[in-house]
C-alpha cells in the first residue's frame, strides 16, 4: 500500500513538472512584409537563417524555450499597414512588426502602439542604447517616448565634383567642407564665375521633383535654419516661422537673385532623371541627395553611372544656415527616412517580446542584418565593423551624419503638407511668388488641410 501511495505522488510529481515545462514554452511570431525568394527576400533570409536560430538559442540559454515564427507577405506597403492595424485592434497577429518609421507618429495618436515601459519597466537600463546614434535612435521616439529601434536608416548631404571644382580654383577641392549657407553660396558663386557653363549648385524644389523636394531640398535648408514643419512639443503644424521665410529667401537666393540653379530644370518634366542626367554627365557641380544617389544612382553599373566616382565624386555634410543655428544647435543637418521594428501591444508575452526586441537590437545581430541589406547602421560600434569600414564612403558618412539626422512626422496629413511644399517652393524658384506671398499661400492651405487647431505660427 505505502509503495502504490510512492508511486501516485512520484506520478503526480512528474504531471506537475510536465505541465509547468509545457506552460513554460513560449511563441514568438515576427511579421514582415517579403517573402523568400521574392520581396525583400535578403532580410526575409536574414530573419531565417540567422535570427530565428541565434534566438531560439539564446533563450534556450537562459532557460527558456521560445520558438520564433517569421510570418511572411508580399503585398503593397499600403495594404501591409492595413494588416497590422487590424492585427492590433483585433489583439491578434505577430509580437514583433517589421515597421516603416514614417508610419510611427499616425500609428501613436491612433492609439495602436505602445512605448517601451509598456513591455519592460527597465527597458531605458539596456547597455545596447549606448551604441545607438542619438539621431537615429530618437527617430522612433514620439513626445518623448521610444516605440521602436531602427534596422539602418539612410541620409542626404551635398554631392559634388572634384574636377570641377579644382578647375574652378575652388580651396580645398578635395575634402570641401561649407560652414555656413553663405560658404556654400560662394563656392556657388566662384563655379559661376569661372566656369560659366557648368550649373553650380541644384537644390530640389518643385513638384516635379515630388518628395525629392521636400526631403533632398526644402528640408535640408529649413533644418539648417532651425525649423521644423511640425512642432511635437506642442503637436501643431508649423504653417509660418522666420524658419520657413529664410529657407524660402536661400531658394530665392539661388535661383532667382543669383542664378547659381536652373529653376526652370526644376520644375520640368522628369526633372529629377534629368538633374541626375547632368550631374553624371559634369554639368551640375554640386547636388544635394541622399546615400542611395552613391548606390543605385551614381555607382559604376548604375542608370547614370561616372566611371570613375571614387575619385571624381566628392560629399560634404549641409551646413546650418549659420554655425549652431540648425536644429537642436548643430552645425550640419540631415534628415532620414527608413524602417525598423517595433513591438506590438497585442503580444501576450510581454517580457520575451522586449527580449526579442534587444536580440535584434545586439550588435552581432544588425552586423548579420547589414551584410545582407547595406544601409547606415543604427549602432556607432558597427560603423567600426568590416562590414562598414572596408566601404570608406558608409564609414565616413555614418561618423560624420549619423549624429546629426531627424525625420519626418510621419501623420495621415503629411502627404498634402508635403505637396504644398513642393508648390511652394516651386513657386519661388520660378519666380511665380516671393518668399513671402508663397509662405501665406502655404499657410492658408495648410491650415485647410490639417484645421485650424492643429496650425501654430512661430
């Protein structure tokens, strides 16, 4: 009888265990819009072969069982968005969204993300936030709290010719380096004077240009003056601002008073293949545009290829407006667009979702990450890497721009906002309207678009 009374509670000790080991077990589900073999495919493979191993691995580690299931689609970014906000209002879907950052602050206010606290009370004491660029990192940062980390992001500086700019006599020609708009403005000014062939300095403006204009020229100037087209702290668009006027007189300044630009190739028909067109072909000295233009634009097997780039093609960073009078006080400006990943706050796994979120974030995790889709990295201690090193354009680039890039506010009105920008600095550059009267014409449409509640002048 004792031996049968051993035997039930050996058996009951071992059902115990049996459901606390099953109960323990834990899925993760990551969701990203590619598939194997077809879209975005290289970070599909990434997530495949080296995340949901090195993962699993790690919690197995730690004591913990966790399978990770990647969830792949291949539809348009707009009806991928559709899916995660039904995902997240139905409290289902997966833990960890592949996330475009453009989509963060709409997603926010409609109440369907969450920020880091949410899933860790000590999210803010994980050593890995040390290595992240301030200015990458707060690009996933809204009012002050942090939704995400980005996977890399890209940025946008001035792009100019080396040939050119030592047949114009112009100092420095090899590692040029503008302090202010008016050290811009001049080398703009002696390229005219010495070579009056070659176009000396293009600033994207137009709506031929489409978001071209908004990110590679009208932000770049009205960053460098301090401004912003949304004020978060106060959550109002900013529809007039000395800002504003100043980056619309630098236009001015440039395509009307001194015609250091070719308005009228701003506002053209494909405006944009055509700029580029010119540039590769040495008739634009200076082009301000993004890292991409280096990569799929500019490089030996691209569209509008120059042979030999490495040593023709220079990069500086765009100065503020005057030293320390760009925003947050920088001497150089930038502005960034690009993805990351974001925890959702349908996960029921709270806890092992932020650790997924660090996992991803570690740096032997964006290193696999970049070797198979290059972009900037989020992290300074990879910008060390072979991985980034051995290209000296990313390297140098990443130091000098990482820390001084921002990015758009990523709202459902932003798109109509931007189409204004683009009238508006088309206006001015073609000699439609002055500063001033495209400003107010801005503001009255603006202030349509978005109400007046939601308009703040500075």
């Amino acid at each position: 009888m004792k031996n049968n009374k051993t035997l039930v509670v050996f058996l009951l000790l071992v059902l115990v265990l049996s459901i606390s080991f099953i109960s323990s077990a834990a899925t993760l589900k990551l969701i990203a819009n590619g598939t194997e073999g077809g879209k975005n495919s290289d970070e599909i493979d990434y997530y495949k072969s080296y995340l949901k191993p090195a993962f699993e691995e790690y919690m197995a580690s730690q004591g913990k069982d966790v399978t990770l299931e990647i969830i792949e689609t291949a539809v348009p970014d707009e009806q991928y968005k559709s899916r995660i906000i039904l995902d997240i209002k139905s409290g289902t879907g997966a833990d960890v969204i592949s996330f475009d950052q453009f989509w963060l602050a709409s997603f926010v206010k409609a109440g369907l993300l969450e920020p880091m606290e949410f899933y860790s009370s000590n999210y803010a004491s994980w050593d890995g936030w040390d290595y992240y660029y301030e200015g990458v990192k707060s690009m996933m940062e809204f009012n002050g709290k942090l939704y995400g980390i980005m996977k890399g992001t890209d940025l946008r500086m001035i792009y100019y010719n080396k040939e050119i700019f030592q047949k114009a006599g112009i100092k420095n020609w090899w590692a040029w380096q503008p302090e202010s708009w008016e050290d811009l403005l001049n080398t703009a000014r002696k390229i005219k004077k010495e070579l009056p062939g070659v176009i000396p300095l293009q600033l994207n403006a137009g709506e031929q240009m489409g978001e071209a204009t908004t990110m590679q020229g009208f932000y770049m100037a009205l960053l460098g003056a301090g401004g912003r087209l949304y004020d978060q702290e106060v959550g109002k668009w900013v529809v007039k601002s000395d800002a504003l006027l100043d980056t619309l007189n630098f236009y001015k300044t440039i395509y009307l008073d001194e015609k250091l630009g070719d308005g009228d190739l701003q506002v053209s028909m494909k405006a944009r293949e055509k700029t580029f067109e010119k540039f590769a072909a040495g008739e634009i000295a200076m082009l301000v545009e993004g890292t991409w233009f280096w990569t799929s634009v500019i490089a030996p097997d691209a569209p509008w290829s120059i042979e030999y780039r490495d040593s023709i093609i220079g990069w500086a960073g765009m100065p503020a407006k005057e030293p320390g009078a760009g925003i947050r006080g920088q001497n150089f400006v930038t502005i960034s667009g690009g993805t990351g990943w974001v925890p959702s706050p349908a996960t029921k796994n709270k806890e092992l979702t932020w650790e997924l979120i660090k996992f991803i974030g570690s740096k032997e995790s964006k290193t696999e990450y970049l070797k198979r889709k290059p972009a900037i990295p989020a992290r300074a201690d990879i910008a060390n890497s072979p991985i980034i090193q051995n290209d000296p354009f990313m390297s140098n680039v990443t130091a000098a721009l990482s820390p001084c890039t921002t990015a758009r506010p990523g709202f459902s009105e932003y798109d109509k906002v931007s189409r204004e920008v683009q009238i508006m600095t088309g206006r001015v550059v073609t000699g439609q309207m002055s500063p001033e009267a495209a400003l107010e014409a801005f503001a009255k449409e603006v202030t349509n678009i978005v109400g007046k509640e939601n308009i703040i002048e500075k």
